[in-house]
C-alpha cells in the first residue's frame, strides 16, 4: 500500500479528520458555452483564498447535446496545467478522467506532468465512461470498458514505478527499450476509480487509493460506506453534490438532480452528518449564477467555515 503522507494534493483533502470541500470547473456555470479562460482563473484562485481544499476538472472527449453539457470544454490535462499556475496550495484533481477512451500511455504522461506543474498537487478520479455515443467514436467496443480500465491502472502503476517496463495488453506493447518520462513528483498519484467503474468493491478497495462516488440517500450512503470501510479499512471516501445555496438561510432542502436546494442551515446540518457518517470529502457546486465570486465566498463562509 501506498504511503501518501507527504503527497500534497492527497493530503489536503484526506489527512485531517475533517470533511473537506471542492468545487469543479466551470465555476462559471458556462455549461454548454465555452467558458472564459481568465474568469475560470480568477475564480479558482478565489475558490483557494476562502477555504476549498480541491479543484476538479471533468474529462469530456466530445460533446454530445442530448447529455446536456461538455464539462468546462477544454480538454483536462492542459487545463490543469494552466489552473496550477493560477493557484498555490489546493489540491487539483480529474472528476473523472475516461480511461478506456484515452490511451494509458497518454494519460501517463500528461498526469506526470500535471503532477509536476502542481508540485504533487494532483489526485486523479478515474472512470470507465457514461456518453454512449463516444466509445464507437473512438473505436472502443462499450463492452470492454471495464476490462480497458483494468488494464489501464495496471500500466499507470507500473510505468510510473519502473524505468523501462517490459509489459504488454490490448494497448499496445513496452519491451523494456522505451519508458515513460517524467514520473510523478512523488512514489505515483494516488487514484479514485469513479462510481463501480464495472468492477466489484473489492477490486477498487485493493486498486484504488479512495473511491469517488455520486450523491446518494443517506440510507443508501450508510450502506455504502459499511461495505467500503469493510474492504477498504481507513482508504478515504468522496463524494459529489449537487448544492444550490438559498437566499434564505433557513430554507428547507429541495431536491435536484444528485443535490438539493437549501439554506445554508440546513446545509451546514447535511454536510456535518456526512463528516460524522465517514465521508472524507465532497465536490459541491456553489458558483454561478450572477456573480460565481460572491457565491463561492457565500458558501464558504455560511457553510464550509461551520461545519
């Protein structure tokens, strides 16, 4: 098992005891136009002055209408890369990034040298995958998604561990002549499979370094959280909501599609039942609207500093 102690974007959301808070791009809301690239800065580096520990960025090969955004459009890895020089501390993470339509070798490289841009501030979630339409696009049969995303964090592990690997699958072939350059800033990146990425509980909790999953019902996160604990022991858990902050204060939650619509009370209440269930972290998405500014520091002073 990996020893992430002193990795820095590991650490900032996972080594306290705390719940700690992200947010994710577009901060402008901006989701079927392209965002502006200097007010995303601004507002990342605002997101890091008033208290959020992560900073996710989405992976979306292509837009498809009909699924109802592109994520923040721009493609993951050079968006980081220009995120890390807008920011300091906070952690910078993929929310997720599609392993079985980008090669593993790729996704290798450009995590190592994201990694470095950040000074080890990198934390990569990982999925298998859910806009249909991209897999015969890429000439990915949508059936071998999850023996693809397999075999892409084995080669993720081992090229960024060895020099010159010799190994082999369905994505091409290294015979120990030809490596991956550069490796991480530390021993490798930690990585959170996304949702079951079509594999079992057990499999992610000896091959993932966390599990990311999507809001659920309380009952339902209870029992999800007794089944990780029971594979994964102490291996942290995040989670994304969905969180539309009332005007007023002591409004009452209404339900949106993976998050509600509340006061900041209620709010502060939810998020604390969270801490105290084993959530580790969670991905809210306070910004938009008018002024993505005034709505990130709203949240963290009403919500974040509270809980």
């Amino acid at each position: 098992m990996t020893d992430w102690s002193d990795h820095r974007g590991y650490g900032r959301l996972f080594a306290g005891d705390d719940l700690t808070f992200g947010t994710g791009f577009p901060l402008t809301d901006a989701r079927e136009s392209r965002p502006s690239v200097e007010e995303e800065m601004t507002l990342a580096a605002h997101a890091e002055a008033v208290g959020f520990d992560g900073l996710w960025a989405r992976d979306v090969p292509l837009y498809w209408p009909r699924f109802g955004d592109a994520g923040q459009t721009f493609d993951t890895w050079p968006w980081l890369g220009h995120v890390a020089a807008h920011t300091d501390e906070i952690a910078l993470g993929t929310a997720s990034a599609v392993l079985p339509l980008r090669h593993p070798l790729h996704v290798a490289k450009s995590a190592a040298t994201v990694d470095h841009l950040s000074d080890g501030r990198l934390v990569l979630g990982v999925a298998t995958g859910d806009r249909d339409p991209e897999f015969p696009a890429f000439g990915v049969d949508i059936d071998d998604r999850g023996e693809r995303f397999r075999e892409s964090i084995d080669l993720l592990r081992t090229v960024w561990r060895d020099e010159f690997p010799d190994v082999d699958g369905s994505w091409g072939e290294l015979d120990g002549d030809l490596d991956v350059v550069p490796k991480p800033v530390g021993e490798s990146i930690p990585l959170l499979p996304t949702g079951f990425a079509r594999q079992s509980i057990e499999w992610i909790a000896d091959h993932g370094d966390g599990w990311f999953f999507y809001h659920l019902p309380e009952s339902t996160l209870e029992s999800y959280l007794d089944d990780w604990r029971g594979a994964a022991g102490d291996k942290p858990y995040a989670m994304a909501v969905r969180t539309e902050l009332a005007d007023d204060p002591t409004a009452g939650p209404e339900h949106r599609h993976l998050g509600y619509r509340a006061g900041a009370e209620w709010f502060v209440e939810y998020f604390r039942g969270l801490d105290d269930l084993g959530v580790d972290h969670v991905l809210v998405s306070p910004a938009g609207g008018d002024d993505p500014e005034a709505e990130l520091t709203r949240f963290a002073e009403t919500v974040i500093e509270r809980v």
